[in-house]
C-alpha cells in the first residue's frame, strides 16, 4: 500500500527547535531552507561545519513526501542516520553494507510513507530499480551532499555524480539542493552545469574561518618539528591536552608517527583505511569522547566526524590541492574557539608529488589539473602575503590582510633570489645541451657547491663551468631556492627522479629581465641537547 509522509511541522523554526534543540538559524540556513522548502532549486556553497545538514533535513520535515539525500560516504550516512533516528526522525539509508533483508524493510517503508528521510548512495540511485521504487512513493526533495563530485576539474570527482542530472528530467516538480564545502569558480560552474541547476538560487558563505591560525613552515627535521609544536599547541591555558589531528600522506608515516609521539608522551593514535574496522571504530570512539586525543591519519580520517572541540590539525605532509587542504584544516575550531593549522613541507614533497602525478592513470587533461591543483597548493606555501587572503582568493573571494596567519604575524623577509637562480638554471641549461643527461635537485646542489661524489666523477662534472659557484649557500638553502623556483614555475620537475628542468618563464631570468624574489628561511633548527627524541 503505498502512502505519503506528511509534512511534520508546520514551520521551520518549530523543525529547528523541536528537533535539533536550536535556537536560531545560523548564516544563510533560514533562507536555504524557505526556498526549497517552497519548491525551488539552490546551490549552496558553505564551508565545512558551516551547517549545511540542516539546509535539506528541515525542508523535508516540512515538506509532504520523504527527503532523497545522496551522499558518497557511507560512515557518514549511517552517523546521520543515527543521529537523526536519535532526534526522532524517520530516517534510513540504502546502501551496499546492507543485508537484503534490511534493504527490502527500508524500501516497503518508504513506499509505505513512513520515513521523512532516505539517504542514498550515487551508484545505488543511479540503477532503474532504485528509480523504479522512487517512483512508487513521493519524493519531497533530492538533496546532492558533497556536490562537488559531479566536477571534473576538482580533486574529488566521481563518474557516478554525472548520472544525476536525469533526476531533473524524471523528477521536474520535484525542488533539488546541491551542497558543497569547495567552491572554486570552475567547481561550482560544474555543480551547476552537470546537475541542471540553471534555474536555482545560488546561496555562497564566506569561506573564511577566522578562529583558525594558518601556519606553513619549511620541512627540516620534521618530527623534532612536529613534536615541538604539539608539545605548545597540544595543551589548553590549564595544562591539560587537548585533541588534534595530523594528517600523512602514507599508512607507514602515520603508524611510525604515532608511535613517535607516544613514546614521547603523546597520547597518539594511528588511522588509516589498512586497519582493522573494528580498531578504527574504537580509535575515532576514543577520539570523540576523550580529551586530548591526537590522531596520526591518512586523509580517511574526518569526513563526516563532527567533533566540535578540534585544537589543531597538522599537515606533516603536502596536500595535493588547496580544496583538500581547506577542507581538512576546517576541522579544527568548529566551534569557534581559537584553533591552529600547521604544515610542514619539504622539496621532497613536490617532487614525490610530481611522480604520483606523472604515474597516476587517466588522461593528459586529468594529469594537468593534478599539476594545476598541486601548483596552487605549493603557491599558498611559498606566498609572502597573508595566508588567509590567499586561501580565500583561491576560492574567488577577496580580503584584507588577517593579521592572524604566520606571514601576517611575521612577515617573511625576503631576498633576492636572481643570482643563485641563474647559477642553477645555467647549469641545467649546460647539463641538458652538452651531455643530454637528467639530474634532479640533488646532485645539481651538489655541483653548485663542488661536492665531489661518485656520480659527478662518473659524469666529469666537475668541469662544467658552474661547479662549486654556489659554496655561498648551504644545501639547505639550495634546497628552498629550488622549492621556491618551482612553486614560482620557473622551473619544472619531470619523471620518477624528479628530474630538474627549465621553463619558458625561465629566459627572462637568465636574460636578466625578471627578478626572482624569495622568502627567507630560517636556517637548520638546531639540536636540542635534551634527551634524544625516540
Ligand atoms: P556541514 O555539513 O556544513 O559541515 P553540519 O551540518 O554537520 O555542517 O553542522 C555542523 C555543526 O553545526 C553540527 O554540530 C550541527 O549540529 C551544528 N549546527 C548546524 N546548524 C546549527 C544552528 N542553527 N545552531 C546551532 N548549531 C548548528
Ligand atoms: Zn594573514
């Protein structure tokens, strides 16, 4: 027998309090909420934790029928589900984690108007017969969670999104909201495009989170580092711990990291998607209800995890694009209070990303928006201006100055850098012509400053002309120079070594015509003469 739910509230202020136990509306939610409600299309563009659940789960309590919500993330749906069921609201999902039998339930009480919300995966809704069942009950709303999967150009992209825009032709009386937390120009061009939403009400938040501290140092011994900055961030004004994040890009460093950091007094834990499911549930348990737990993750970690309390999130890698950085640094402060982002980069991490983008499958055009992605990534860490000015012009949105980033509390000297780029860039230059070989930024380093090895023995390098020009740096700066040149695009990195290459913007600093400024860095961190770190 098939049914209707009814609408559940007559307003959305009664939703919100009844409900949620809210008082008021946060942002834009008021008005998301009346214009879906009343059957119109939007596009919402708010930044993590901004509230956007609320955006489509009121309108379906206030609307006749039950809310479709398409969600990618299956820990997430069934947390949201829980949640709301918890709140009383008739809420169930459909996905692959279920038994048939389950999945038969869920689906006679949808036909049966008995659920307010159903959640969905894309791959799921995407078959004739989940349709089909759509299409024996009544639909209140679709709602499109993490939207920006649907584009192609950003860093999450899922081919299962594209089949979306059909829900428009099938369902056209039927009003439907698309939610994001990344919001490039070209990414939400796409959201609109891909999903036939030319018609909506487009609804963009500041993307700016004030509360958090962004900070962005060089990689030098980077667990000392990190230790360090655990050890001042890590407690509150009382003394006591308080929880944070730190994301690696490998499984490996993130169990070698936590073990680090808990022989060193830190109550560190390891999370990754190799470990046991029973494990990781007991980790994010434990994250969620103890004080001062610091997780060591890939970024599998948080996604849809809504700890509120967050103090800091370090990045001990580089995040492959600025999107993902974002995202992954909005979970901490949520709410509100002051909280710190901090990352650790290096030249290996731009040439070890370099390779993964090299190797990585797809075509040309794919490879060159992971370049492109990571480009703006390494622009964000080697700018001299305010961190957050440049984070939120990325995101096509302008302002001022902070006044709370590093490079606003400490504005970074610089020098100028064209001397040592034409040494390094000739010497490519030669290497290329005369001998056709490849080298990457090591061994260049070491002929700018005359290191003898086996390598530039077997090569005769020692008698090019730029050896041993560069003795007035130190490796280490070498190394930032390179970093610098090449989060500037006036050099390249190619293949599995990392080869070294010149640009076309290069000319114009051999020639003399640009001048190559650079950011000063502090030298080497000394030793602390303590104990030695485990
Ligand atoms: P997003 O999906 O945008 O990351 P959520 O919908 O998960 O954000 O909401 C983030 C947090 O803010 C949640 O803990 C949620 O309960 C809370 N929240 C949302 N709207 C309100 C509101 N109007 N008043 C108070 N808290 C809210
Ligand atoms: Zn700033």
């Amino acid at each position: 027998p098939g049914g209707v739910a009814p609408a559940r509230f007559a307003t959305a202020a009664e939703a919100l309090h009844t409900v949620f136990g809210f008082d008021a509306f946060r942002g834009e939610q008021a008005e998301i909420i009346e214009q879906v409600t009343s059957g119109g299309d939007a596009v919402v563009l708010m930044p993590t934790g901004g509230g956007k659940s609320l955006c489509y789960q009121i309108p379906s309590l206030l609307r006749e029928g039950t809310g479709i919500v398409v969600s990618p993330l299956i820990a997430l749906m069934h947390d949201q589900v829980d949640a709301l069921v918890r709140n009383g609201v008739r809420a169930a999902y459909l996905n692959s984690s279920q038994q048939p039998a389950e999945r038969a339930d869920v689906e006679r009480a949808y036909v049966a108007g008995e659920l307010d919300l159903l959640y969905v995966a894309p791959e799921r809704l995407n078959t004739e017969s989940a349709k089909q069942l759509l299409a024996r009950g009544k639909v209140a709303l679709f709602a499109i969670d993490e939207a920006h999967c649907v584009a192609q150009w950003g860093h999450d992209f899922r081919p299962d999104y594209l089949a979306l825009s059909e829900l428009a032709e099938r369902w056209p009386d039927v009003p439907r909201i698309a939610l994001t937390a990344t919001a490039t120009d070209a990414t939400h061009r796409e959201i609109t495009d891909r999903l036939s939403l030319s018609g909506a009400k487009h609804f963009v938040s500041s993307f700016d989170r004030p509360n958090i501290q962004y900070r962005i140092a060089p990689k030098l011994e980077v667990r000392k580092q990190l230790l360090d900055f655990v050890r001042s961030e890590g407690v509150d004004a009382a003394g006591n711990p308080v929880s944070g994040i730190i994301y690696a890009l490998s499984r490996a460093t993130t169990e070698k990291t936590a073990a680090f950091l808990a022989a060193n007094g830190v109550n560190a834990l390891p999370y990754h998607a190799g470990l046991d499911a029973a494990l990781r549930r007991r980790t994010q348990e434990r994250f969620l209800r103890e004080d001062g737990v610091v997780i060591v993750a890939t970024i599998a970690f948080g996604m849809g995890i809504d700890k509120p309390d967050v103090r800091f999130v370090a990045h001990i890698d580089l995040p492959k694009s600025v999107e993902g950085y974002y995202q992954e640094t909005g979970r901490a402060g949520r709410d509100g209070a002051p909280a710190t982002a901090w990352l650790a980069y290096g030249l290996q991490d731009v040439v070890q990303q370099r390779r993964m983008i090299d190797e990585s499958p797809g075509d040309l055009a794919h490879r060159r928006r992971l370049a492109q992605h990571l480009d703006a990534m390494l622009a964000l860490c080697e700018t001299v201006q305010c961190r957050r000015q440049n984070l939120l012009g990325y995101f096509g949105q302008a302002s001022q100055p902070c006044g709370n980033c590093d490079t606003c509390l400490e504005p970074p000297a610089s020098w100028n850098g064209t001397v040592p780029a034409q040494k390094l860039m000739s010497t490519i230059v030669r290497l290329q012509r005369e001998r056709r070989q490849k080298f990457g930024a090591g061994h260049l380093i070491d002929i700018l400053r005359g290191k003898e090895t086996p390598r530039s023995r077997q090569y005769d390098h020692d008698s090019l002309t730029t050896w041993g020009i560069g003795q007035d740096l130190s490796e280490q700066q070498w190394r930032s120079v390179v970093r610098q040149l090449l989060a500037q695009g006036l050099l390249a990195t190619h293949g599995e070594y990392g080869t070294l290459t010149v640009t076309e913007a290069s000319a114009a600093v051999l020639a003399g015509r640009h001048e190559v400024a650079l950011r000063t860095e502090p030298e080497r961190i000394t030793r602390s003469r303590g104990p030695k770190a485990a």
